[in-house]
C-alpha cells in the first residue's frame, strides 16, 4: 500500500480540524454574551428551588430583576435571613429581616368533627370535588383534604392526616405559596413560624347556621375578642382574625373559645413561662 494514501488524508482532516477548531474558538469570543457578575453572584446567592413563589418563573428571572432593581432582596420565601443578608452584601443596600412565616391550614373540621353531606367517589382532587355541590363538606369553607395541595407543594410539607384534612409540616415548609394557589376553598394562609395561637377557622356564616356542621367552627360569638388582654384578637364577616404583631401568645383565648376554633399547644406556653 503506498504511505501516501494513508498520510495525505490524515494530514488534511487534522488540518481541516485545526481551521474549524480556530474558526469556533474566534466565533466564540467574538459573539460572546457578556454576563453580568453581579447577576452570577445573586444567582448563587439564591437557593435554586425554582418555586416560583417570589412571583417570577423561577430563580433566574428573580436574580435579573433583583439586579435591575424591580425586585426586593426580601423576595424569595425560601431562602430565609440568611439569603437576604447575602444578596444585602452583593447589592450593597440594607438587609431587613422580616418575621418567618409558614403556611397553616385554617380548618380542623375533619371528617368526625364536620359533618358530610354525601359520600364523595369522584377524582382524588379537590378542585374536582368541589364542582360537584361545592364538594361533601357541609361546611362550605373547609378543607376537603383530598391532596390537591399536597401534589402541589414542592417541599413534601404537606400531608393528609386521619379524618381527612391536611396538616402542613411547618419545619419543610418554605412559604412558597404553591399551596394557597391551588386550594380550591382558599382555606391555607400565611402564619409566624413562631406563632402558638391560631384561629382555625374560615367560616364566615353565623353562628347559628354553622354550628350544627361542625362542632369546632367558629360561631361569632366574640367571646375571645373581649378576653384578649392585647386586643389582639378582630371580628369580621362572623369571624374572628388574631393580629399576630399585637398577639403576644398569652393563651387566653384558646381558653375561652367555647368550640376550640383556637388552636393552641398549652405545652409551648407552659414552657415559654419557665423560660421568662
């Protein structure tokens, strides 16, 4: 066989792949995009969840509006303190630390506390169950615990308990929202993480008309409104909303509620005296 068969066609294609591998190096400086370090260190700064719940479609978007100035540094609900101490020092402005806050399901009337008025053997969702006859609940402000918000949270923080309810786990959640987006009876809402007392109820008919559903709403009656000692405690729409920066978790209500609409862990109080 003769070399020259064999060197020719090697000499060309290793040249060929120099030129292209020059031409690919040129282009590549020459229509570089130039990105923004400032951008790369937010980015970084962010914890990647990519959950949307800062109001952009994910950490990208919220790191090029934090750096444009069209977003807060306080804005993402899952990277905590820490992250926005972290973005202060990259931005150069003031960190504010704001109160940690977690979902909570507002509603304890599960299925032996609130009665049903008919069997529900439909979809497994609860924006399914609630187009037929607003769903089985009679109360037609509770929670139908069907798990439309458990597929939705991204942070496995929400489970569904005996009786049929869903209970947020408050050291996985991250307050994204995702939850309150899909909860078809809007009956999810932002609380402190360090709150102890909780109004567990969203029932806005009176009294009379609710207490016969379920034995643990809220019925108007006020009486916690007139116990607080802080007047932490408003009433509207025949129902009572705790105003968590005046509520100092005296208990008081949780005492009083004559139905336990108010949720309450006496153990946390008894140990929040030892430690005054």
């Amino acid at each position: 066989m003769n070399l020259q068969t064999i060197v020719y066609p090697i000499v060309s294609l290793g040249g060929l792949g120099l030129l292209f591998g020059a031409g690919l190096a040129y282009a590549s400086q020459k229509f570089a995009i130039e990105v923004d370090p400032k951008f790369m260190a937010v980015r970084d700064a962010l914890p990647g969840a990519n959950c949307g719940g800062c109001g952009y479609p994910g950490c990208d978007s919220f790191a090029k509006a934090i750096c444009k100035g069209e977003a807060p540094i306080e804005g993402c609900p899952v990277g905590g303190n820490e992250c926005v101490v972290a973005l202060s020092e990259i931005m150069g402005v003031e960190a504010t630390a704001g109160v940690k806050k977690v979902a909570k399901v507002i509603c304890n009337g599960d299925t032996v506390k609130c009665k049903e008025k008919f069997e529900y053997e439909g979809i497994e969702d609860c924006v399914a169950a609630t187009m037929v006859a607003g769903g089985s609940k009679s109360c037609q402000y509770g929670c139908l615990g069907l798990g439309t918000c458990v597929r939705a949270c991204p942070f496995d923080a929400i489970e569904i308990v005996d009786g049929r309810i869903a209970k947020i786990i408050p050291e996985k959640c991250t307050a994204c929202g995702k939850c309150i987006e899909v909860c078809p009876k809007s009956v999810i809402d932002m609380v402190p993480y360090e709150q102890d007392v909780v109004i567990t109820c969203n029932n806005k008919e009176t009294g009379k008309v609710v207490r016969p559903k379920c034995s643990v709403a809220c019925i108007a009656c006020k009486i916690c409104v007139k116990a607080c000692p802080y007047e932490a405690i408003d009433f509207e729409n025949n129902l009572a909303f705790i105003n968590y920066e005046k509520c100092t978790n005296c208990f008081v209500c949780v005492e009083k509620c004559p139905t336990k609409a108010i949720e309450g862990n006496f153990e946390r109080r008894d140990k929040n005296k030892e430690a005054m």
